[in-house]
C-alpha cells in the first residue's frame, strides 16, 4: 500500500475528488513472495470495502486496484461479497502471467453486475489488447475500457511517447473521476 505508484496515484485520485482506503493483503504484511490463496485475498478486499463504507457512509464506493488487487476485488464482487459498491476500477488488469496470453483469469467478469473501468496500458504484458478489448466488448455497458498509449503494466512510458509517467497517473485520476460522476444517480 506504500508502493510510490498508489501512493502517487492515491495523491492524483485525491486532486480529482476521489478520497481512496489503501490496504496491505495479508501476504504483503508478512512480507512473503507467493500471494494469499483467492479465498484469503477476496476476504480482505471484503473488509476493506466495508471498512470505507463505515468510514464514509454517504460516499459513492468503488472498488478496485492495480494489478492483483483489482483482480482479487472483481472476484470478491463477482462471488457478491462488495454489495456497497457502485463500480470497479482496474488499474492494469492482470489477464494473463507474462508471455502465456490467455482469459481464464477473466471468466468470473461475467458475474460482476456492476460497472467496470480498465485502464490498461499498450504494453502491458499482462493483458494483450487483442483478448481483453472482445472480453470488455462481451459484457457491454458494464465495462470501459480505456487505453494508456505506450504504457506498460506500471504505466511506465517510453521517452519516445513525449510523456511522462506523471502525465499517466494524471490521466488515470482524471479518466476515473470522469467515469465516476457517470455512475452517480441524477
């Protein structure tokens, strides 16, 4: 939760309206290299939500986060354990390990019943464009999918891209804010 990325995200998110609850999983605070079984995972994701949803009642609620913990967020909801939330929020989905394209990790997509953004970069080895645009595409208007040029799963840039990766995280806070004002009722 103290990684430079969410922090410097969590900073962007907070200057475009958006207050956030970062969190550790179990695996992270103990400090271990393998991650915590789904079922582990998905119960933290359920008492973080929870927690924000005390701590700001009146708050619309969106879930969500950067690699595995989106992941692990969008199963929690798909297994219906995120009741208060409004919408998700992916900051690179992991679709697939690295090299082996695949959307096996994407089959419980079609049990989340609330709205869905991808933010996905271009490079990302972890989400081939090719197999997530048909995935976004077959859930329709639950999810959006919105592409970082030249990014990479850190939404890191290339020099060659003329941007910088605080331009990125800019775009992400301002792409989900935007996306979330949608999800308010009138």
């Amino acid at each position: 939760m103290n990684h430079p990325f969410l922090r410097s995200l969590s900073d962007e998110l907070a200057a475009a309206g958006i207050a956030t609850l970062r969190y550790q999983f179990p695996y992270m605070e103990q400090r271990r290299k393998a991650p915590d079984r789904p079922e582990v995972a998905m119960a933290t994701v359920a008492a973080a939500v929870h927690a924000a949803a005390q701590e700001a009642p009146r708050l619309p609620l969106l879930a969500g986060g950067k690699s595995f913990g989106g992941r692990m967020t969008s199963q929690a909801a798909a297994e219906g354990l995120l009741p208060e939330v409004k919408g998700l929020v992916f900051f690179g989905f992991p679709l697939h390990p690295p090299k082996r394209p695949s959307t096996k990790r994407a089959d419980h997509l079609s049990k989340v019943t609330v709205p869905m953004l991808f933010l996905q970069g271009t490079r990302d080895d972890l989400a081939d464009l090719t197999l997530l645009r048909p995935i976004c595409s077959a859930l329709g208007s639950r999810a959006t999918l919105h592409i970082i040029d030249s990014a990479d799963h850190s939404f890191h840039v290339l020099k060659s891209a003329k941007r910088t990766d605080a331009d990125v995280l800019h775009e992400l806070a301002v792409t989900t804010a935007s996306w979330a004002v949608k999800l308010a009722p009138e």
